[in-house]
C-alpha cells in the first residue's frame, strides 16, 4: 500500500452554533437557477444535532459552495460561502450545535470551514491529497473524524481527527473503496466508517476510543452503486445502532440497521437517484434521506413515527 503525499495543514477555527442539519451537494455551471439550488451534478451529504434550522448546501455556477436554511417557515434565499469544491463536501455537526463543512478543494485538499452563531470562519486547509469526496462524523464539542479514500493507486480508507481545532496525524485503515465512505459516531469515542468495497458490497469497521482500537472489517452484503451515507439512530432506539442507507443497482435507495454485534436486512425505501444517498438523524427521532435524482433536483424523504413520501426540494 503506497502512502498518499499528505502536505501541511493550516490550523482551522473553533466555534460552536445552533444545532443543524447539514445537506451538501455540488453542480455544474450550467445547472444554476434564478432561485433556490443550483441543480446538483454529485451526492449531497448531510449531518444534524439536535435543534435549530435546516441547512442546504450546493455548488454554484461559479465552483463555490452556496447554502439555505429552513427554520420551518421555508427556504431563504441561497448565500455563498465561497471556495472552490470538487463535487460534494462532507458536514459535521457537534452534541453543542457546532457545525462545520468539509470538501475537497480544485487542489485536491482538504478544506473547511466553520459556522460560529451565525458567522462561517474562513475556509482552513487540512492538508492531503484526496480522490473522494470526504465523510465527517462529531463525537461532540471539539472534536470531528474525517474520512477520505487515498489518491492515485492508494485507493483506501484515511482518517484524521481534528480536536480542539489541532489536526492529528493521518491515519490508514486499509481496505479498497470505490467511492467516497460514510461515518457517523452514536456516542463519545465511538465511531462507524462504512464503504463501497472493490465487490460493490457493503463493508464496515467500528472504533473505539477506551481500548484505542479499529475493529476488523466486516461485509454486510448489498450491491451498491455509490458510496454510503451513515447516521446514528434517533433518540429513543437502542444505543450503538446505526443506519447505513444506500443506491442500489436498480437506482432506489435501501437502508440496513447495524450494530457491533450484527446487522438487520435491507428495507427498500424507493426513489430514482443517479449518486449515493444522504442521511441525517436528530435526538428528536428524525431521518432525514437525501439524494440527487436523474431529473437533475434534489429529492427527500423524512421519518418521524413512520416514513414520508419522496418530495423535491425546492
């Protein structure tokens, strides 16, 4: 396994803010409209805490990244946060409503930047040099897990820890992905990273911080089109569980419970999408499923109590 050139970082700002759903995804220049998202070209990527409003993010016309938000009264108009992106970035949000925005800058970097109240820092560089779009995942205040896949022939999982703003060194654990990973932490020290193996199954490793250890990986099975998305499960189901959703060959979305000691089946959850899905949970008992469809918008589909129907964004 070679070792991805990794370069040096800038120290990113700290901030903590209302908790949020994040929805990220990225476009073409010719996909921009009058009003609303740009139409987006790759995945979105989503993250939540527990209150506080709905964030939205896309790619512009001019390569930045734009966002809206929707406090339940509708979506505001898009504003940008600048920066140039490669497709879709990944999001964060802490257990103190901290949220912060990964992506993979035109260099190939990692960038990011922070929402403080309501205030973004200025975007910092993380250094590496990525070939996917990077997954996030927050223990909670001060600290978020990056997950990348490596460049050129290195085509496996890295990971970094950004704590109290301090990057740690980068880190590999192996394996070989076919597109961008997904994460999510259910509790302090405890995180899950899956992927789309080199089988186009599903395949999944656990850590934890009180041994210090990765757990082996292990294949739940599946034919997956696109990478995974990944959240905890909402408040009020089992602790250590969490919720893997994915494309499917056939375009629809399937989603799998999954805990340290096994893993449920696949339910089919429906829709068309052309990229992998994205996911957010709340500690209200939120799922939030978003994905890019082949006619070019972006669609969701809620759980509270039960699952909604697939609606398009605006």
């Amino acid at each position: 396994m070679r070792t991805p050139a990794w370069f040096p970082v800038r120290r990113a700002m700290a901030g903590t803010a209302g908790g949020v759903v994040l929805v990220v995804a990225a476009v073409t220049s010719s996909a921009a409209t009058a009003a609303g998202f740009p139409l987006p070209a790759g995945p979105p990527a989503a993250a939540a805490a527990a209150t506080g409003p709905t964030y939205v993010f896309s790619g512009g016309p001019d390569g930045a990244v734009y966002y809206e938000t929707n406090a339940g009264a509708g979506w505001s108009p898009a504003a940008s946060l600048g920066g140039r992106i490669q497709r879709a970035p990944g999001a964060a949000a802490g257990g103190n409503g901290s949220a912060e925005v990964f992506v993979r800058g035109i260099d190939n970097q990692l960038w990011s930047r922070r929402l403080v109240g309501t205030t973004w820092t200025p975007w910092a560089s993380g250094g590496g040099v990525l070939s996917s779009n990077p997954a996030a995942a927050a223990w909670g205040a001060g600290r978020d897990d990056v997950f990348v896949r490596g460049s050129g022939s290195d085509q496996s999982l890295w990971h970094r820890a950004l704590v109290n703003n301090v990057w740690g060194p980068w880190q590999p654990l192996g394996g070989r992905l076919l597109h961008s990973p997904g994460a999510a932490s259910w509790a302090p020290g405890q995180l899950s990273v899956f992927v789309q193996g080199s089988d186009n199954q599903l395949w999944g490793r656990f850590y934890t911080s009180t041994t210090n250890t990765w757990s082996a990986w292990t294949s739940y099975g599946g034919a997956l089109a696109y990478g995974p998305a990944v959240v905890s499960a909402p408040a009020g189901q089992e602790p250590g569980k969490v919720l893997v959703f994915v494309t499917g060959t056939d375009g629809a979305v399937y989603a799998k419970t999954i805990t340290t000691a096994g893993a449920g089946g696949w339910m089919p959850l429906g829709g068309t999408l052309n990229a992998g899905p994205a996911a957010s949970s709340t500690a209200k008992g939120h799922l939030r499923v978003v994905g890019a469809s082949a006619d070019g918008h972006l669609y969701e589909r809620v759980y509270f109590a039960g699952w909604g129907p697939w609606t398009r964004l605006p």
